[in-house]
C-alpha cells in the first residue's frame, strides 16, 4: 500500500514546531523554542504568537528539508487546534489551513492532550506501545489529567485539577527560589542532589480524581518567606534539599491519585505524557510501580515530552486512516476538551 506523509505543526504555547512522518514513523522534529519569555518569569501570549509569526515559516522549512522528502509528497496537513493560548493557536492554525489550499491536500485537526497521550504510538525501535485501555497521566505546564484511554480516539478525563497544572506548580515554586523560567526542569536537577525529607509540605485535600496545586504553591511561598527572614542566605544555602521536598510532595500527589485511578478502574496500564513527564522522580516512581504494584509503566521518549510537532503528526496519521478530516472552515479553539 502507499505510504502516508504528514506535515505536522505545533503552535499551542510557546514552542513552534514541525514533524513530519512517513505513516508511524518519525522523519524530522523541528521545535524551535522561545527564549523571549525567560525574562519575563512566564509566556507573554502577545510576545508568543509574534515569535510563531517568525519562526513558523523556517520550521517548516527545515522539518521539509530534514525529511528529505518533497513537498509534493504530502498527504495532508494536521495542526494543533486547541487547548492554548489563542493568539499562539491562530498562527499555526492559518499557516495549516492555507497550506493545505494551496497544494491541495486533506487537512487534519488535533487536540494537543490527545497529542500527549498517543506520542506513545510513534514508531521507535525496542519501544513498547501501550495496550488498550489504559490510563494517562497528562502533566504539562497548562493540564494536569488522568485520562482513560480506549482506543486511539476514545478517551474520558477522569480527573483533572482544579486550580494550577503541576507543571505551574514547579515553574511557580521556581520562581519563588528566583530561577528562571521555565523553572520545572531546574527543580528536578537540583531535586537529585538534596534531602527529599528535608522539609515537609502538607499534600492538598481534593476528594476523587481530581489534583490541587494552589494550596502547595502557597505553603511553599510562606515556608520560604519565613526562613528567609531568619537567615537571608536561606535558599542558597538549602536549595537542593528545598528542590528535593518540593519535589517529593508534588510526586507523592501524582501517585497517590494514580493508584486511586488504579484500583477504580482496574486498569493497571499507566502512560505518562506532557512536560512534566520528562521528571526524573516521576519516572523513578513510575518504574518502581512495576516491580511494587505490578502496573504496566509506559514513559516517553524525552523529545516527545515537551511540546513537539511529532505527537502532532501520529494523531494526523490515524485520522488520515479514519479520513477524519477538516474543510477550512475550522478555527482554533483554545479550550478544547478531550
Ligand atoms: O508540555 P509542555 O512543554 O507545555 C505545555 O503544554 O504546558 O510542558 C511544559 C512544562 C513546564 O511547566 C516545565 O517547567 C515542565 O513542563 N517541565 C518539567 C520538567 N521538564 C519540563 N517539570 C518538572 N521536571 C522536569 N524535568
Ligand atoms: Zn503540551
């Protein structure tokens, strides 16, 4: 049979990238990340969709040129429709719609946490993919779900926060330390040097499913506010052992859910997606789970992690199969539900 080439494109946040696949399999992954934000302590959405305006055009270029395919080749376009920040949305999304007019080819919309969960299917040699249903932990800088997965387009959010997304609690206690944004990765290099035990922070009430990170940002701002008016050097003088507690808290609070999740559903397959999952103490936790709970423990490859285009590009791939596609009527939609 023919092979299928997706072009696809990410524009949801504050990364622009481009994928393209050949079937399930991955040929280029261009992100192209921007640093404008880093000063600011956070994404600035108007400063966001100004950088995709510019950088859009030679992402694609280069996810076209390291493919080493020709653009006449393409099937079909698929582009991240929602959920994100609107002015981000747009740009991807209006690129996607005129390139698929212009060389005359099938356009494909994506939900980017669908994206985060079926990143898992992308081809790799001596990687196992996961077996239906299963659960997936989306943890990102936006979202924070438990989602039951039955097949590759029916999912349910079985949980979900009800205030910040994990992946802000981590940026957002980073920035309380005075690190740069984004400061989750920070958090977790420094995490593997200190005491996970130094300090103890109290784990939120939320009954079901459902995650809380508000309260711990909270306890955390006051806890350091305190120590610091006792001894200035605090921070730096404690850093790895506040990263590790940190880290330890927010951790416990994942599992302790995802083994709720578990014995709910029954379900003992659980995926991790989204930038947090690139946490090394998620993953430590995670693969201990095998061996003390005898889950099934599925963790993606790191470049699938983050915001990318080739999560993009596999969720394009099965709905070209399923000729699920879009006519160019369609605009973003920045709160798009599973
Ligand atoms: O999926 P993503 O790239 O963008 C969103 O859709 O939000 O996730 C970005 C988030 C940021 O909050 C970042 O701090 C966090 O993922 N992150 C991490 C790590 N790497 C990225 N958080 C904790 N530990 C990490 N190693
Ligand atoms: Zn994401």
């Amino acid at each position: 049979s023919q092979n299928i080439y997706i072009l696809a494109i990410e524009s949801s946040c504050d990364d622009t990238a481009a994928a393209i696949l050949k079937n399930d399999t991955l040929l280029s992954n261009i992100v192209a990340t921007q640093e404008v934000h880093q000063k600011f302590g956070g994404v600035v959405p108007e400063l966001a969709s100004r950088a995709h305006q510019q950088n859009i055009v030679p992402v694609i270029h280069q996810a076209i040129a390291e493919a080493n395919i020709d653009k006449k080749d393409i099937s079909a376009i698929a582009f991240t429709k929602g959920p994100g920040l609107m002015g981000s949305l747009l740009v991807g999304t209006s690129f996607a719609k005129s390139l698929a007019l212009g060389l005359n080819i099938p356009l494909i919309e994506v939900n980017h946490m669908q994206a985060h969960i079926l990143a898992h299917f992308i081809k790799e040699q001596n990687y196992k993919i996961p077996e239906f249903p299963f659960l997936a932990l989306t943890i990102s800088g936006g979202h924070t779900q438990i989602v039951r997965v039955d097949s590759h387009f029916e999912m349910k959010v079985i949980g979900q926060t009800i205030d910040d997304a994990v992946g802000e609690a981590y940026d957002k206690s980073a920035k309380i330390m005075g690190l740069p944004y984004p400061g989750g990765p920070l958090i977790d290099k420094y995490a593997q040097l200190g005491d996970p035990k130094a300090y103890k922070f109290t784990k939120p009430k939320v009954g079901g499913l459902d995650f809380s990170f508000s309260g711990l940002k909270t306890a955390i701002l006051y806890f350091i506010q305190k120590q610091v008016k006792e001894n200035p050097n605090f921070i730096e003088e404690n850093r790895n052992d506040i990263c590790a507690s940190i880290q330890y808290t927010i951790v416990n609070i994942l599992m302790d859910k995802l083994k709720k999740a578990v014995k709910e559903t029954g379900i003992n397959q659980i995926a991790i997606g989204g930038g947090v999952s690139a946490n090394s103490g998620i993953r430590k936790a995670l693969n201990e789970a095998e061996g003390k709970y005898g889950w099934k423990t599925y963790v993606p490859k790191f470049e699938y992690t983050t915001d990318n285009a080739a999560m993009i590009g596999i969720v394009g791939y099965y709905k070209y199969l399923a000729k699920d596609f879009t006519d160019l009527s369609v605009t973003a939609q920045p709160r798009y539900k599973i």
